[in-house]
C-alpha cells in the first residue's frame, strides 16, 4: 500500500483550480497530473516547486508531513 505523499489534489481544491488548468500551465499531459493527483506517481522537486508558485503556496503545502515532523517553523 503506498501512502498519499502529496497534497497537490487537495490543494488544486482550496485553490478553486483543476488539474486540467494545471496541465496547461506547466505543459503537461492531463494524464499526468492526475497520476499526481491520485499518488499513482510524483513529480520531482523541480516541478513541484512550479506548482507551489502556480498555486501561490509554500512547497510544504504540497507534501503530506511525516511522522515525527516538527511543524513549528
């Protein structure tokens, strides 16, 4: 079982955004950014951080803390 790693589904919601309006921003196949979506698969560091800036979110926001994590920062 593979736990959820990130936030990004969530986080499109707050935002009021979709993965299709990802998709085009960062030029990528709808089919990808659902694999995000879903946990399926993550994308790297480099483009996680494109999408924190989409988004306007720290790159934190996007990953699911892990047990243990100080979230005192």
């Amino acid at each position: 079982m593979m736990k959820d790693i990130n936030r990004i589904k969530v986080v499109l919601v707050e935002k009021k955004r979709t993965s299709k309006w990802l998709s085009e921003q960062l030029g990528k196949d709808p089919a990808t950014i659902s694999k995000w979506c879903t946990n399926t698969s993550q994308p790297d560091l480099v483009t996680l951080t494109k999408v924190a800036v989409l988004l306007d979110v720290d790159v934190r926001q996007l990953i699911n803390k892990t047990k243990g994590t100080n979230t005192d920062d």
